[in-house]
C-alpha cells in the first residue's frame, strides 16, 4: 500500500493532507533533542513490537479526527523523555496496552 492509497482510507482532505505532510516534515527536518531521543528509542517497533507514527498535526480539531480513525496520542515532556526516558516509555506502553473489560482482572487477562 503506496501512503496515497492509505490516506485515502483515512478519506483526509487534499488541503488538510498537504498541511499535515508540511508540518510533519518540518517536524522530521528539525526535532528539538528530546524528540531526537524518544524516537531513537521507538523506531523499528523497539518498543513491544508497536509502530508509532510521529504527530503529523499541531491543531487539536485535527486531533481529534484522528482519534475518531482509532488513533491514540500520547503527550510527553520533553523534560521526561530526557532525565527519564524508560519512564516515558512507560507512559507509552500503558497507553497502548489494552484494558481490561472486567476492571478487576489485569489487563491482557481475559475472563473463563
């Protein structure tokens, strides 16, 4: 799958596609060193075999369409990432671990 045919399952349209891509690249070309560590740290799904895909977006209503598409976000400190980044991946392996539907089993555990 090409990413024009995956964004047109997202049915994103042309103008907001193209705002997206511009600030993801300027995100990619110029990461401040907090994001240069965390994403040393996610890439090649080091991180339970999870692929993470970098914010593509700087508006919350953007954001929230996203979320609608199953998207999750999760916002780190920079300072977290940089004085305690097994904390931050913490942070994001407890977001992407699915909860449990009996609020008193573990999560991962299913019901007999």
């Amino acid at each position: 799958m090409t990413n024009d045919e995956s964004w047109a399952l997202w049915e994103v349209p042309a103008d907001l596609r193209r705002k997206m891509l511009a600030v993801a690249r300027s995100f990619r070309k110029e990461p401040t060193p907090s994001e240069s560590i965390l994403w040393k740290a996610l890439r090649r799904k080091a991180l339970d075999g999870i692929k993470f895909r970098r914010q593509q977006q700087a508006d919350h209503v953007q954001q929230e369409l996203l979320e609608e598409l199953g998207l999750r976000f999760v916002r780190l400190s920079a300072e977290l990432v940089e004085n305690d980044l097994d904390g931050a991946l913490e942070k994001i392996r407890r977001a992407v671990t699915p909860l449990s539907p009996d609020p008193f089993l573990p999560p991962g555990e299913k019901e007999e």
